[in-house]
C-alpha cells in the first residue's frame, strides 16, 4: 500500500498560517474519521497532534486544527512560532486495519 | 507517567536475526494495543506491526505492513509488561529506528504516547 500523499515541504513566516494537506483514498482517509497527525524534531521521537481528524491532545496549542474532506485530511497552524519548525506526519487507519502514514512535510519557519 | 522504553537494537548481518523489547509502565499494559513504527535515516515514519490489547475493539491481528510479512513476529508479555518484535532473515532495508507506540483505544487508530526507539543497522 503506497503512502499517503503530502507535499514534502512547506514555509512560513512567524505569525503566518500554514496548511499541509494529506491525500490518500477510499480505503484509508476515506474511510475513517481515524487520521491523526504527528510533529517530529530532529532526533527526537513524533508527538501526537491531532487525533480523529480533529481533536487536540491536551497541551496542544490551538493553533494547531485539522479537518477532512472526502480522502484529503489537512493540518492548518495558525500564527506560525519557530518552534513549530519540525516534519509533520498525517497517519490514517485503514480498512485492513493496518496503519499507513504519509510521506512527511518539513516545516520551514522563515 | 507512561513511559516507553525499547532496547534490543545493534548492528546484524543480512539475513540475521534480532529480538526488539519495548518495557511499558505509567498504564495498564494489558488494556492497549501496542504497535510498532519505524524509521530508515533520514526516511519517514512507516508502520511495522500491531497487536491488539484486551480491551481492544476489533481490528484482530496481529496485523504486519507487507514489506514484513512473513519475516517480522510481534508478541507480548502482559504479566511483565512488555512487548516484542522479532525479526528474522533481515535486510538491508530494515535498517531504522523502531519505535513502539501505544493506542489509547480500540485498534491501531492513532499512537497517543512513543518510546525513544532503538537502532536497528542490517549491514555486512
């Protein structure tokens, strides 16, 4: 099963708002409101960011949101902090209960 | 304080073995599905394996990505917590950090907490 489709990077400056988008099909995304999305820093382990297309785990700023439509999931930070610097992962599950994850986005602040 | 701690990487030669241990504590072991994600360097996440936990709503398994199937063998040891992934005829492209990774309900629906992974170099 090919992974799910991001763009591979994307920038913003502090203070703006970014989206990165998750393409996948009918027997993933498509399927399930179970996409999730992790933000990973160099060397370290990902971190759960959002859950269930769009719930924050606690500690989340809510800055960051997700939404869903047909077989695309999108993750929107809003007002950008260089923090937020780091690869973002969009996961769904799948109708074969299996995991696929996307390719990663790396975030640039500028 | 859930905490995930795997151990068991090295350095393996092609076609060898090697046994990956992931120690939870902080929750009610049992209760969880656990999985386990890799990464190649500088390569993105992909799912390896899951086991249901006994709370979990369907899903069965084990479940395996196919690059695994048939070589991979995911277990678990809930009167001591741990969770086990072995591999055997090992390649060159299983080369990553594992991570193992708990679901906080259900099956394989999303990874609520990580360990700090182990390394994993099939090399001659």
């Amino acid at each position: 099963q090919s992974a799910l489709t991001q763009p591979a990077s994307v920038s913003g400056s502090p203070g703006q708002s970014i989206t990165i988008s998750c393409t996948g099909t009918s027997s993933d995304v498509g399927a399930y409101y179970y996409v999730s999305w992790y933000q990973q820093h160099p060397g370290k382990a990902p971190k759960l960011m959002i859950y269930e297309v769009t719930n924050r785990p606690s500690g989340v700023p809510d800055r960051f949101s997700g939404s869903k439509s047909g077989s695309t999931a999108s993750l929107t930070i809003s007002g950008l902090h260089a923090e937020d610097e780091a690869d973002y992962y969009c996961t769904s599950y799948t109708t074969s209960s299996t995991v696929i994850f996307g390719g990663g986005t790396k975030l640039t602040v500028l | 304080e859930v905490q995930l701690l795997e151990s068991g990487g090295g350095l393996v030669q092609p076609g060898g073995s090697l046994r990956l241990s992931c120690a939870a504590s902080g929750f009610t072991f049992s209760h969880y599905a656990m999985s386990w994600v890799r990464q190649a360097p500088g390569k993105g996440l992909e799912w390896v394996s899951a086991f249901s936990g006994s709370t979990s709503a369907g899903g069965g398994g084990p479940h395996y990505a196919d690059s695994v199937k048939g070589r991979f063998t995911i277990s678990r040891d809930n009167s001591n917590n741990t969770l086990f992934l072995q591999m055997n005829s090992l390649r060159a492209e299983d080369t990553a950090v594992y991570y193992c990774a708990k679901v906080p309900y259900g099956y394989n629906y999303y990874f609520d907490y990580w360990g700090l992974g182990t390394l994993v170099t099939v090399s001659s």
